[in-house]
C-alpha cells in the first residue's frame, strides 16, 4: 500500500481538524470536557501534520489552556485601543490582538 505524501496528509488533516472544531462548537452547551477534548485532538493533528490553524480557528479556544471558547459563556470579548481583548473565564487569562486598520495606497 502507497504512503499518502505531504500534500495529501495535510488535506485530510485540515478536514480532520474542521470537523473537529464543528463537532466541539455543537457538543459544548451538552458536555463542555468533550468539546475541549476535541479542540486539543485538532491541535495534535495539526502538531502531527505540521499545519498552521487557521485564524479563526485559532480565537476558538484559549492559548493557555486550550479550553473551547463560546463567547458569553466562558469568554468575554471586548475591543479597547485598537485591540481585541479575549478573556477566559475558566482560567482568568486574556489574549490581546491588534485590530489593524486598512492600508490606505
């Protein structure tokens, strides 16, 4: 049997790990661990496959403990001098993003 290469173990990684995120995103009003679980499943196989997560996928769970997000919930968005600030409510950490204005040419 053929190894897949590079290219075609990244495409099934990605779709791996979108259907990760939508499976956490439906599962966390019922059971909050699980959807935690498969945010860090979805981060091994993009550690595995060498992928960089999109950057929405990215705001979805926390950078310092890698719990799924759902805003009003277990996070606070709030947007102060040009940055948005993401709050954890779980483990009292925020994660600040500039908001860049459009280049004018």
């Amino acid at each position: 049997m053929k190894r897949p290469n590079k290219q075609e173990q990244q495409k099934i990684a990605r779709e791996r790990i979108k259907i990760l995120f939508k499976n956490a995103e439906t599962v966390f009003p019922k059971n909050p661990v699980r959807a935690n679980r498969y945010i860090e499943l979805a981060r091994k196989v993009a550690m595995k496959a060498n992928l960089r997560l999109t950057k929405t996928q990215r705001r979805k769970f926390c950078t310092h403990c890698y719990t799924y997000l759902q805003t009003g919930v277990n996070a606070r968005i709030r947007t102060r001098d040009k940055k948005l600030i993401i709050y954890c409510l779980s483990c009292k950490k925020y994660t600040r993003i500039p908001l860049s204005s459009p280049k004018t040419k």
